[in-house]
C-alpha cells in the first residue's frame, strides 16, 4: 500500500484554564524556554501578553508580530480560529508548534472541535492543557463547577500557584480524583518542561544570531520570577517521566492496539515510528498520541533503510520499566500468525488524506468512541455480499422517464 509523503504537520496546542490560573505566565514560560523552537501563539482574549521588554522587537496588539525569540504571537477571536492556523502553518514561518490561548471564560471543548475539525493537513492536534490555580481551587470550584468537565476533558492538567496553597498535596488529589487517567504535573510560576507539550530544536540548529535562550537563561537559572535567586530551582526535568523503546523486533498491531487502549495514568505524549514487519513490509508507520487522541501515519521505507520501532514516551508518575515490559510483550516475529484483519484496529485511526480529520471521536466527551476493540470487528464474510446481477436491473424504459 503505497503512500504519498505527508507534510510536516505542527501540533496546535489548546491552552486553558479559568481566569487567574495562570495561563499567560506558563505561554510566556514556553516563549522563554522554546529551545529555539518558533512558537506560533493564538490569544483568545485582546489582552498583551507581559514578555521581559529585552526579548521582544516589536508591542502585542490586535495583529501578527514577530518577536526577538522568533515567535509569532496573534491576537484573534476564537471564530476565526481556521484562518489564523492557516497562516501560521504556511511553511514559509517556520512554525514549529502553535499554543492557543483561550480566554478565561472560554469553553475548551469548543476550540477542541475547532482544531479536530481544521481542513489544514499542516496541523495535528497537540492537546487540551487546562491550567489549575492550586491556591483558589475551591473558591474557583464553587464559583465555576463546570471545571470538573473541563478537567475531565484535559489531555494535561498544570496544577499551578502551588506555591500558595495551604493544603497542596490535598489539591493535587483532588484534581486527580476529578481527571481520567490524565497527566497531572505540579507546577510554580507555570513552569513545566516544553517538551511535554512539543519537540523542542536541539540546540545545534540555533544558528545565526543569538536566540532568546541565550540571553535569558543565566538570569532566569539565577533569578526566580520574584528576583530572588533560586539557582535551578525550576529542575524542569523533574515535571515528567519518559520512556525510549528501541526494537529490531516487529510490533504486533493487535498486541499493540491493546497496549495504547489501556495508557496508564498520566501518560501523555507517544512519538516515533513503528515497524509492524509482515504485517504491512512496505511502511512505517509514525505515531502520534497526545491524551487520548491517537494517530498512524503510513510512510514507505526508505531503499535500505534499518527496520526499526522507535518510540518515546512521556508522562508524569508513569512507571517507565512496567511500561518497557508491556511494548516487549508486543513483539512478534511469526510471519505465519499475519492475516489480512490484523491492521483493522491501526488502519482506524490512519487519517484519508483526502479527507478532513474528524478526531473528535477519539477524544472522551466530544461525542467519543471507545479505542480499538478487535471482538467488535465483524470478520468480513463474502456469502453474506451477493453477486451482481444484471437480470435484477430493468432495461431503460423512455416511456416511464418523467416529463421535463
């Protein structure tokens, strides 16, 4: 099964979360921390958003800007949302991941639709990120009940202001309690590490002038937000977990459909490329999982390339040597067990390029579906399709046309 070479597609973030969360200060915080990558950010709400003045070359405002990080920045309203991905996608900005900012009182679930429903093949959703303030959780309970939904709905919950809280360990669970096997990471000043969210550019590709990092991570290594020093109190890399599998083995697809239809707790992010041997020996095929929302991507292998499966995956509180046992239990190198039904339940979730990508039934209630479940595939039965038959069609009658 040949494929044509699918574009580069830039994973569009939603950013979330009720009034005073802190959703500016962890945009800001990936602005600072983007490892070079070009950010493409989306305000829902007219409001500037408060960047150190030595990093920005140009003021916030109703239109697009370029700043001196690199990072492209709209303000817009949520309805023009297509519009808006469309020009940040063009490959021309160099766009590496675009970060909504919906307004505080904005309903998530809505611009969820909005992205899953983008007719753009440059973009893929990367998430539903609902931002917690952990001091005023119960007052923001109280007051906005529908944030049990909305957590209930996250792909990633930041359970910000921790800090704060008088009670943060009961916060924590609370949330926990209130989410559905989603990563939940603690987070002050809403400093998470970006790579939860997207891949940041090594290092070495930042070339040329000298980028925001450069400038800005002696005083923020240094300094915390308040001024004080802090040293590397962020320890960034403390948010997350992360798991890479590396098999000369090929994967086989039920085994491994099961194994991504039980994600434990708190994992978030699957990357990299699967090699399903016998089962498809033409491609690769590149996988994309953030939350709950999953997606194969079928690419040829290149002339004498090494056959491998390699995956990366990121969460927080997974258990990394659990989750290696259960992928080397999907290993398979039995040509004699493949069959043509074996790819039903990894073809479900392989996108028709021709077709916009309707997601939202892979995300839990946007009208969802469970993940793939081999028993409720009927096995295709060829008695049950009867041959045509060209008695059963009359012959063209012009007597029996209707008048024009």
């Amino acid at each position: 099964m040949g494929q044509s070479p699918r574009p580069h597609q830039i994973p569009v973030v939603v950013l979330a979360g009720f009034l005073g969360s802190g959703k500016t200060t962890l945009l800001n915080h990936l602005l600072h921390r983007s490892g070079g990558s070009r950010i493409g950010a989306v305000v829902n709400d007219f409001g500037a958003i408060e960047i150190d003045a030595m990093a920005v070359a140009g003021a916030l405002g109703d239109s697009t800007v370029s700043l001196g990080n690199g990072c492209l920045c709209c303000a817009v309203d949520a309805g023009e949302l297509d519009l808006y991905l469309d020009r940040l996608a063009r490959p021309e900005t160099g766009i590496d991941v675009i970060v909504i900012e919906a307004s505080g009182l904005a309903e998530p679930q809505e611009l969820v639709r909005m992205v899953l429903a983008s007719e753009n093949p440059r973009v893929v959703y990367g998430g539903l990120v609902e931002v917690v303030d952990a001091a005023e959780f119960d007052a923001t309970r109280a007051k906005h009940p529908e944030i049990d939904r909305h957590l209930a709905l996250a792909d990633l919950v930041v359970v910000n202001k921790l800090d704060r809280a008088t009670d943060a360990e009961r916060v924590l669970r609370q949330v926990r309690s209130l989410t559905d096997r989603t990563a939940v990471v603690p987070a002050t000043y809403g400093r998470i590490d970006p790579e939860f969210l997207f891949d940041c550019r090594p290092s070495e590709e930042r070339i040329g002038q000298l980028s925001f990092d450069d400038l800005h991570d002696d005083a923020h290594d240094a300094h915390g937000p308040d001024g004080e020093g802090h040293g590397h109190a962020g320890h960034l890399h403390t948010g997350y977990d992360s798991l890479s599998f590396v098999s000369d083995v090929p994967l086989d697809p039920r085994r491994l459909m099961r194994f991504l239809d039980s994600r434990p707790e708190g994992l978030y992010r699957i990357k990299g490329y699967v090699d399903f041997g016998a089962h498809d020996p033409r491609n690769r095929y590149a996988v994309h999982a953030v939350g709950r929302f999953l997606r194969f991507y079928p690419e040829p292998w290149a002339p004498g390339a090494g056959r491998l499966t390699q995956l990366v995956l990121i969460g927080s509180g997974i258990d990394a040597p659990l989750l290696g046992k259960e992928l080397e239990a999907c290993r398979s190198d039995a040509p004699h067990t493949v069959d043509e039904h074996g790819m039903w339940g990894v073809l479900r979730y392989v996108q028709d390029p021709d077709e916009p990508d309707p997601g939202a039934d892979d995300v839990p209630g946007l009208d969802s579906e469970p993940l793939y479940d081999p028993e409720s595939e009927p096995l295709y039965d060829p008695e049950s399709e009867p041959l045509y038959d060209p008695e059963s069609e009359p012959l063209y009658d012009p007597e029996s046309a209707p008048e024009a």
